[in-house]
C-alpha cells in the first residue's frame, strides 16, 4: 500500500481529529507516548486496512500523519492537510525567519525522509541566521528528519555556527553519529 505523509490543520484540536477519524469508521490501535523524544504517537486502524499515524512532536509544538493506504477523499477532508505548495508559500511570505520557523517545522516533518532541495535551502538559510533563537530552532525541526538529514545539517551547522561551544557540541555529535554509522 502507497504511504503518504501530511501535515494536518494545525488549529484542529485532537479531540476534534480523533472524532473526525472514529466518523470515518477508524479505530484506535495503539497509543504511545515516547518521554524521552517527547513525542505522542496514536495509531487508528479501518477495516479495509487503511491505517493512519497521527504523531505529535512536542519538542516542535507540530503535528503530522503518516497514512498507510489509500488517501480518499473523506479523509483528507477530515484531516484538512496543508499542501506542500502552501507550506513553501507561507514559509517564503514570512516577514522574518523567526515568523518562518512554524512553516520550516512542518516542512521539516513533511519531507522527514526526503528533503527537497528547496526545504535544504531554506533549512541553510535558518541554520545561519544571526539569531541564536533561529538557529537552534532550525536545528531542532532538522533533527526531526530522518537520521542522515539530520547529520547533514548538523555538519552544515558545525562549519558555520559562530557560538564556539555550540560549534564544538554540533562537532561532537556529528562525529559520534558517524562513528557510530562506521562512516567516521
């Protein structure tokens, strides 16, 4: 079965998406809350073996879901899932990269496991914005990625940061990461 990722409307409560699934015929398989990634992840299962992964990232404040089958059209009504196109729009029309952040977040979890070369560029933009705030707020969505993504922007990271103690923690882990790949 096709896998889809989405972001979901962020001003739908869960409450109101967890309705909206069970209207659709889902039910709740699973439920797990991960305390050291501060990550929520509920798992809903259809009777034609549609499932659907809604994860709640707390360290991003940033919900996405993950849809193994078919994406018809009742769900994606239920979801109300922002195009990619919008996120790039929105992320690009913001008036500082500070206001961008919650679009580079959502693009982040979107594109987790394959990063187009127009969310590299903004995340290159944001990783050597001259706030400190911007910066490790970028580093954060980045390490939401799928592992090598993430270590793409540490290393990304560790040749431009200029706080020389986060320079040399970005450093470290991207060495131990490799290390630990056996690609040191």
């Amino acid at each position: 079965m096709p896998e889809a990722r989405m972001i979901p409307d962020p001003t739908l409560a869960r409450a109101e998406i967890d309705a909206r699934l069970r209207a659709l015929g889902y039910a709740l398989v699973d439920d797990q809350r991960r305390t050291h990634t501060l990550q929520h992840t509920l798992t809903w299962q259809h009777a034609d073996g549609t499932s659907v992964l809604l994860g709640e990232h707390h360290v991003l404040g940033e919900r996405y879901v993950v849809v193994d089958g078919e994406v018809g059209e009742r769900l994606a009504q239920a979801l109300q899932p922002i195009p990619r196109a919008t996120l790039l729009r929105e992320l690009d029309a913001a008036p500082g990269l500070q206001q961008a952040l919650p679009w580079l977040r959502r693009l982040c979890l979107l594109e987790r496991g394959a990063p187009s070369d127009e969310l590299r560029e903004r995340l290159t933009r944001a990783l050597a914005a001259p706030e400190l705030f911007v910066r490790t707020a970028a580093m954060a969505a980045a390490l939401c990625m799928a592992r090598a993504h993430g270590l793409w922007a540490l290393e990304l990271a560790a040749g431009s940061e200029p706080v020389p103690e986060l320079r040399e923690k970005y450093v470290r882990t991207a060495a131990a990461e490799r290390a630990r790949d056996g690609s040191a």
